[in-house]
C-alpha cells in the first residue's frame, strides 16, 4: 500500500461511508476495490467529489473528473495527494 | 397508421443511443448536502433557469437533465476520461421539445465519433427521471463503439 493511502484512507473511507450509497460496507471494501463495481453509481461519484473537495480543501480540475480518478479507494488517495501537493506550491 | 420499416434508409450501424434512469430523491439528496456547489458542477445557467418554478427548483427537472448528460455520454462512448457535464446542456427548441446541445470536450468527442446529429426525449413521473439520446453517425465511425459506455448505472 502506497504511503499517500495511508495518509488519506480513513478519512476518505468515511467519505465514501456517507456519500457514495455504497451497498456494501465501506470497511469491508480493499483498497484496490473498484467501486463502480461495488455499486457506486456515476451521480454518487459526484457526491463523493464534491465530500472530498469539502474533507481535504481541493478541487478536482475539470481533466481529473474521469471514472479512473474515484474508481477505488486507492486511485482517490492518490489524486488527493496529487492535489494537496499542487495546493502546497502554490 | 402502419409505416413499413425501411432498413435500406437508416442501416443499425449507422446510430447509436444512450439512455439512462435516476431517481429523483438523489438529485434532492446531493442538492441538500452540497447545494449551489452542486449545481453548478453540473448545470448550465441556462438548465437552471429551464428548471425554475415558483416553488423553486425542480429537482425533477434536475433529474431528467442528468439523466440527459448520463445518456449522452453513453453515446459519445468515450475511451477514457469523460465531458464535463456543463458542456452536454438540455435545451428547449421554440416547439418545446428539448435538444442537446454540446459544447466543449464534449462536441470533441461527438466529432470523433463522427457523429451528425442528437435527438433527446426525458421524462419523469414519481420517484424516477429518465432520458433516452439517440445519435445518427456517418458511416466511417459507425460501430466503433457502438455498444457505448458500461457502467454500474446500467440496467
């Protein structure tokens, strides 16, 4: 596991536990799970976006906003990070 | 009135269609939790003001227009990535049926995909909102992805 999952992982699992309607339990879910496959629907996903813009100040750029970007727990630790870094720059 | 088919004018190749279904407690639910941020991710000043009655806001008017855009996508039937959803806008042509009109990243990938023209039919009764898109291709693209998008919203 990636050290940024691990920096991100509880926060963003209780994001997904409020918002992405899952219907299954967050906390049963692997990091690499994907989580359209989970059940996850497209209008969740931006529910979840919109969580996370609001859990960590970022804002996901119109060229992050693919099904890639929030397809599993890991894959979203990592655009967060990417994000927070950009943020931490400017 | 009986219209025999004419298989020779509009061969399957040459369309494709996307629809898509949500229910409108959703739209309600991402309204109160994320408010105008919300919207304006996802709807056009134009869709907001489609969308206004004196009670305020429809949300199941909110609903049929993403339902519009989810269907849309299914026909641009992108490789990878998608259009933001601000540049797939429902609009009301003078006879009051709606249209599609895309902008953006999304009138690229229409280009891509070759295809010519969008016809939009939405609805919603109760609990749900839906939208069907249909799309006539030229036949240089056609079928290429012609199966469109697969997702988890899919029936």
């Amino acid at each position: 596991m990636h050290d940024t999952t691990d920096a991100y992982e509880a926060r963003v699992r209780r994001v997904l536990a409020d918002h992405a309607r899952l219907p299954v339990d967050v906390s049963t879910l692997q990091v690499y799970d994907d989580l359209f496959q989970a059940g996850m629907t497209s209008h969740n996903s931006v529910n979840v976006m919109l969580a996370l813009e609001e859990e960590f100040d970022i804002e996901f750029p119109e060229e992050m906003l693919q099904k890639s970007t929030f397809e599993s727990i890991e894959a979203i630790c990592t655009s967060i990070s990417t994000l927070t870094m950009i943020g931490d720059r400017t | 009135m009986r219209v025999a088919p004419r298989h020779d004018a509009l061969p399957a190749e040459d369309c494709r269609v996307g629809i898509d279904m949500i229910a409108v407690h959703s739209i309600e639910e991402a309204r109160a939790a994320h408010g105008e941020r919300y919207l304006r991710r996802i709807f056009t000043e134009h869709e907001l003001d489609s969308c206004r009655t004196p009670q305020g806001l429809s949300s199941a008017s909110l609903a049929a227009r993403w339902a519009a855009k989810e269907a849309t996508i299914k026909v641009l039937a992108p490789a990878e990535g998608q259009p933001e959803w601000t540049t797939m806008e429902v609009r009301r042509s003078a006879s009051g049926a709606p249209t599609m009109e895309l902008s953006g990243s999304a009138a690229v990938l229409a280009a891509e995909a070759g295809i010519t023209s969008l016809a939009l039919s939405m609805t919603h009764e109760g609990p749900f909102a839906a939208a069907v898109v249909f799309a006539l291709c030229t036949t240089e693209h056609a079928g290429e992805r012609s199966h469109g998008r697969k997702d988890a919203t899919d029936a």
